[in-house]
C-alpha cells in the first residue's frame, strides 16, 4: 500500500510528555505561576515549543519580550532534563525495523527545532534508521503547515513514492491533508481517536504492528 512513512516525533515514536510537562512546571513554579497537569500538556504540545511556552504562561506574561525569556528558561531546563523520562513507545523500534527490512522510506517530520529533533532521534534510534529527519527550520513554517513536509517529499528517497504521514495528533492528520498525504493517526500519543477521526485520519493504528501491514 505504501512504501514511504513519514512521522511526527513526540506522541508517534517517544513518550515525552512527562519531561516536557515537568520542564514547563519547572518554570511555572520559577516564576510563581499556577502549574499545569500532564494531560492538560498533551493539548499543549503540538505546535512547536514557542507555542508550548505561549499557552502555560499566564495572559499577562505573554508580551513578545517576556515570552522570550520564558522560552530561553524553558529551553535550558529542557535540555538538561529531556532524557528523564522519554523513551520509545512499546514496539515502535520493531515496527520501525520492520519496515525498513520491507524496502520502506523513512523519515521523521518534527516541530521541535531541527538540531533537537535530530539529537533526540539519534539518541533513541540511532543513525541509518531513518532517511531523513527534519525539525522545525527559521524561516520555514511548522505543521500544520505543509511547507516542510513537501519540502521532504522532493527529496530522495521520498520523490515519487507512496507515502502515509503518521501522528497523533489533528496537527499532523491536517499536515497530511494539505500536502495531499494519505494519513494515519496512532492511538498510543497524546491525543483521543475522536479526535483524529474528526480531523480526517485515512488509518487508525492500535500499536506500532499495525503499522507494519500498511507497507506495500
């Protein structure tokens, strides 16, 4: 069915939630701000960090000078702290492996900033995996903007390919959609399969061995 896969990185192929919510509680009790739960993370993330850092902050901290600060406090404690409690979810790696022994394409499509997307990919899965990793870039839209993704597309060995954009998430199932993508929404992430449904995702997948029998 499809020889090329695509994936959103937080929610699709790392739990991150938990240090990425602790990171923002971290700066939420640095500042003297109400803090937030993991769940109410999951609605948080998404969009890239700048508007992760936009939505814990209270309204009146919002000001362009004062988010930039916040998202420098955010940005230090993160990246000593992402390794806390991040790890793959159950079965990806075999899912993934899986589809590489298949002839697939790989790639990851993240709204994390380039050089930590590929850090964190690299730690987790290593080099050679994945063909192609790209992050949020200057100057370059994030997701749901198709730009990227595109971008991706045009590029060897996903030019000319049948390829399915996997997330968990509304943002990656409309990113799918603008590109003109199959999509498939996984139920392991962040988000609810209502939610996915209602945003258009062509495939469900329960756990990463579904994913496996979307290949060719």
């Amino acid at each position: 069915m499809y020889d090329a896969f695509i994936f959103d990185l937080d929610g699709t192929l790392l739990n991150t939630i938990d240090d990425l919510a602790n990171a923002a509680n971290w700066v939420c009790e640095q500042n003297g701000w109400p803090t937030h739960t993991v769940d109410r993370y999951r609605y948080f993330v998404g969009n890239g960090i700048p508007k992760l850092v936009e939505r814990f902050s209270p309204e009146d901290q919002r000001t362009p000078g004062r988010l930039a600060e916040t998202l420098a406090q955010f940005s230090a404690r993160y990246a000593a702290h992402k390794a806390d409690c991040t790890a793959p979810y159950p079965g990806i790696r075999r899912a993934l492996e899986q589809l590489k022994a298949s002839g697939a394409a790989l790639g990851v499509l993240s709204n994390k900033e380039d050089s930590l997307a590929r850090a964190v990919v690299e730690q987790y899965f290593g080099r050679g995996l994945f063909d192609l990793v790209r992050g949020a870039c200057p100057g370059v839209p994030v997701k749901p903007d198709p730009t990227a993704l595109r971008g991706m597309l045009a590029q060897p060995p996903f030019a000319g390919r049948r390829t399915v954009f996997v997330g968990d998430s509304n943002v990656d199932i409309r990113t799918a959609r603008a590109a003109g993508l199959d999509s498939c929404g996984v139920l392991w992430g962040f988000r609810t399969r209502d939610e996915l449904e209602q945003a258009g995702a062509g495939h469900l997948a329960a756990e990463p061995a579904e994913l496996v029998a979307l290949a060719r």
